[in-house]
C-alpha cells in the first residue's frame, strides 16, 4: 500500500485525509494540537460550549459526499439542523433585515426595506446563479497548476465581469444601501474586502439559497469530530498533539515527516493543510523551494485577522436569532480601515453568534452562549500589543451589544474570555495572524492561489485556505477534493 501523510487537522485537512484512506491509501493525519477542527476548535467552559471559529455551515452536500464516498451515512456521525432566518442584519439607523432561502418571506422583506430594488434583485439572483456554476461548481475543484488552465477559464470570468468587485456588482442591481450590505459582506466570511474582493464571490448567495445554513448539533467542531471518527472508521492514523517542525526532501521529492517529539516516518506523498506561509518558510526550511516561496508569500496580501469575545450568560434569548451582523455607522471607510490603513477604528461592524437560540445543550440550562466577532487588521499592518488592546475592545463590543441587544448584559456573564490576532499566530501558526490565509482578490485566486501541488516538489501538495479555491468550509472540502485527485494520480 502507498503511504500518504496529510499535515493538519482542519477541514481540508480532515476531508483530504478522508478522501485518500478511502481509496486505499494508507494515510497518517498529524495535527499540532490536541484537538481536530483547525479554526473549527472548541472550548468547554463552566458548562458552556465555545466553538472557536466557523458557525454558518453551507454546501451540506460536499461534506455528506465524505461520507457516501464509502457508502457511509453522515447522520451517524453528525446531526445538521437548519437555521431560519439565515441573519438577522441590523442598522444603526434601526432597520432590519432578516436574510434567508424562504422566498416569500424574503420578497416581504425585500419589499419592506428596498421596495424598489425587486427587480434588480431578481437580476442579481440570475448573475449569482451564472458565477455559482462557472466558479464553483466547474471550477471549485479543480487544481490551476498552470497558467494554460487561467487562460481557459478567462473567456467565463470576462463573461461576469470578476474584475469587478462584488460590492460594485450588487451595486449595478439594487440601489438601497442596505440590500447592498446585505448581498455583500458575505466576502467577510472568507477573508475578503466586499469592495475588493472579486464579484465571482457573489457564488455564496447561490450557495445558500440552494442548499441553506446549517448548525451541527453541539457545534462545528462536532462536525470535524464526526469527520475525524469516519477518517479512523476507514483504518486510517490520527496523530493528535504532534507538530511538524520539518519535512524532509530529497532532491524534488518529499520524503520524511518529523515532529517535535522526534517522531519520524517516510511517505511517498506528503500534503500540508497548515498556514501556507508556515508550510513553506517553518516546514520546509531546509529546502531552497521552502525559502524561494516564503520571499514570493511576503509580497502578497494576507487577509485581516479577527477579534472574538466569547462570553456566557444567566438567561436566554429567544428573540435574538442565531446569526446577526450589528452594522457600525459606516460600511466602506471601515472596510478601508481593516483592508487597507490597518487602523483600529473606533467604530465596528459585530457579528454575535448564538448558538444556544438552535441547540441549547451549547449552554446549561437557561444560560446562552454568544461570540461577538470584529474583524481587525492583520498584525502585518497593525502591530499592536494585543494583551493591552484586547481588554479595552472587548469592554467596547460588550458596550454595544448590550446597548443595541442585551441591556443588562454586564449583570448577566458567567463567564467570557477573547481571542485575538496573536492567540491566531501561536495556536496555527497563521502568519501575521490571518483569519483566512491569503486574501481572496482576483489576483491571488486559482493559479495565483497557492498550487494544490507545488511546482517544485514533485509528491508534495497543499490543501486548506492557502490554495483553491480558497477559505471558507466549502472551499477547504473543495481543496480537498482537487488535492486529492492530484495525490491519487501521482501516487498510482
Ligand atoms: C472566527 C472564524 C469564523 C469563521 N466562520 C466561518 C463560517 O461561518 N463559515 C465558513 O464556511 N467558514 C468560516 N470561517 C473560515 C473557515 O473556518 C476556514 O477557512 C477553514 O476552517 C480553514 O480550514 P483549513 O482546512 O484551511 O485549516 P485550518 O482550520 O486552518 O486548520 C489547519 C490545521 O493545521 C494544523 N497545523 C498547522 N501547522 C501544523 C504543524 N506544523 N504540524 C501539525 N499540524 C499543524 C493546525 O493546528 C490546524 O489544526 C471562519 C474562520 C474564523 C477564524
């Protein structure tokens, strides 16, 4: 039996793994910490549940295909519960929006926020069903090893103008600047500036409609669980608490993984699911090709790290749904704050998680577990000491959800704790503490992304954010499928 070693337990990597132990490749999955899930990690606290990062799971049916690749059922392993509305998008000038797949209550909304934005709306959902067949489902998992494969998507990609940004794209369709919100940050779930980031991102709004937001029954990190559980179900090796320091190479081949506790074994094919610029300049340090591309990463852009504030509390809330944006006074200067000054504003979009309003056993009984997320500039643009920010943001998100949400929120935490840039950088090793490794522009996407498999390095690939298509769950399961076609053909 060949021998495959996938670096990293994040959903690129777990579906990667997956994938290969499936077909008969006797995989080792080796993950730093003592727990699988990447961004996707958890904390348990005094009863309450903490899921670290991603809440809003799309594409259900990539991740069952895991699953029914070996004739297996999901639902063992992982409960999916729908979540209604979508999100809840609220204003500073009070209006709301509820934001979901339910045409007719959409329509209401629609009709009730920007009623004469229905026809361009209509116009917007044809062009988001246009990009979500060309980029995602011909191209989302497909490698761009070389620049022929650019060429050949260039003729779709003039079709739907993706130098235009998403924001610009809504823009031509609807006029209010709410609905323009409400079609565009979704870029800010991977990492991407709505004014800069490529109007082919307009995909998402296909993606849910067609196949809704989901939650896993005791939160994400139950979902990487399941997908651990089936990976070992399969009889492939899951090494927890194991981080590779170096893997080794012999000429243009890859040969030998080894941790910092010493361990050591040779495969004949190797994948990294760890932050790419890690991969290349931590990992393969030893090899010219590691520090020929670490200088070429320097120079591109690396998406915005994040804020979170995690806190439980006394009560529960029924009213406030299970996913909200708390708009901030202004949408593109703050955006331009993050993106591109790399200021801390005063001012901030939230998003609140709440979980417990879906699943209550994230809280004890007749408690809730919220997160309130602020996206804030990498620690490339803003090098900040996050230890004497952190306390002083934290008061200031807690300020304003209580003010716009929660009133008596401060008489009501049991517990909370924050999660800043620097947490992102030691615990996975993401370079400048990117939330989302390189930033999803035009320019960095497909053969400009990282390559599924290096250039250089003839058994060695790369799945995750780092590569296409890109960040987000239903990118890195996308990964994993183009990575793993490539793996299996080299490795025949
Ligand atoms: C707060 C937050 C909220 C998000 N919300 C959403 C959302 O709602 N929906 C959505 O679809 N996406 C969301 N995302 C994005 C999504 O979570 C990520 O894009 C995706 O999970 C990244 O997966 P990945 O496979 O690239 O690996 P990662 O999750 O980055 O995991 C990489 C793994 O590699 C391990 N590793 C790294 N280096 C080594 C080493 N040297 N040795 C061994 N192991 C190593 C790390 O420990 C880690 O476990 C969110 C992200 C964040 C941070």
């Amino acid at each position: 039996m060949k021998k495959a070693c996938v670096i990293g337990a994040g959903f690129g990597g777990l579906s990667l793994a997956i994938r290969l132990q499936t077909s008969g490749i006797e995989t080792t999955l080796v993950e730093a910490r003592d727990k699988v899930g990447g961004r996707a990690y958890v904390w348990e606290r005094d009863g309450f549940t903490f899921d670290a990062g991603p809440t809003v799971i799309t594409d259900p049916d990539a991740l069952r295909e895991l699953w029914t690749l070996s004739s297996q059922d999901m639902a063992d392993d992982v409960d999916l519960m729908p979540v209604m509305p979508f999100y809840r998008l609220n204003w500073t000038d009070g209006v709301t929006f509820d934001y979901s797949n339910d045409e007719v209550a959409l329509r209401r909304e629609i009709a009730r926020v920007a009623p004469r934005d229905a026809a361009g709306y209509d116009e917007f959902v044809r062009y988001a069903a246009g990009v979500y067949q060309e980029g995602y489902v011909k191209l989302g998992h497909e490698a761009f090893l070389d620049f022929s494969s650019m060429v050949k998507a260039a003729p779709a990609l003039a079709r739907y103008q993706a130098w235009r940004s998403v924001y610009s794209m809504v823009s031509h369709y609807v006029k209010d600047e709410h609905l323009r919100q409400a079609l565009s940050f979704h870029t800010l779930l991977v990492g991407g500036n709505p004014m800069t980031t490529s109007a082919i991102y307009a995909l998402i709004h296909k993606l849910e409609k067609d196949g809704g937001v989901w939650w896993a029954r005791g939160g994400t990190n139950k979902l990487a669980q399941g997908m651990a559980r089936l990976f070992e179900r399969l009889g492939g090796t899951l090494r927890l608490g194991e981080k590779v320091v170096q893997i080794h190479t012999l000429g243009d081949q890859v040969t030998e993984v080894e941790t910092e506790s010493g361990w050591k074994q040779r495969f004949d094919a190797i994948a990294s699911n760890g932050d790419i610029m890690h991969t290349y300049r931590e990992l393969l340090s030893g090899n010219q090709r590691g520090q020929d591309m670490a200088h070429k990463l320097k120079k591109k852009r690396f998406s915005p790290s994040l804020f979170v504030v995690h806190f439980g509390l006394e009560g529960t809330w029924p009213g406030i749904p299970h996913h909200t944006i708390l708009f901030g006074p202004r949408y593109k200067g703050l955006l331009d704050d993050i993106f591109e000054h790399g200021v801390l504003p005063r001012d901030f979009s939230i998003y609140l998680h709440h979980p417990t309003v879906t699943d209550p056993s994230m809280a004890p009984a007749g408690k809730s577990t919220f997160y309130a997320l602020v996206p804030v500039a990498n620690m490339g643009k803003l090098p900040i000491d996050w230890a004497e920010v952190g306390p002083i943001l934290e008061k200031r998100i807690l300020a304003e959800v209580g003010r716009r949400l929660i009133p008596d929120i401060d008489d009501r935490i049991v517990t909370s704790f924050r999660y800043a840039p620097p947490d992102f950088e030691s615990d996975l090793g993401a370079y400048n503490g990117n939330g989302f490794s390189l930033e999803p522009l035009l320019t960095q996407s497909a053969y400009f992304r990282g390559h599924n498999r290096d250039d250089k390095l003839k058994n060695f690939y790369l799945v995750g954010a780092g590569c296409h298509p890109g960040a987000g769950i239903p990118g890195v399961v996308g990964s994993a499928k183009a990575t793993a076609k490539l793996m299996l053909e080299g490795l025949k």
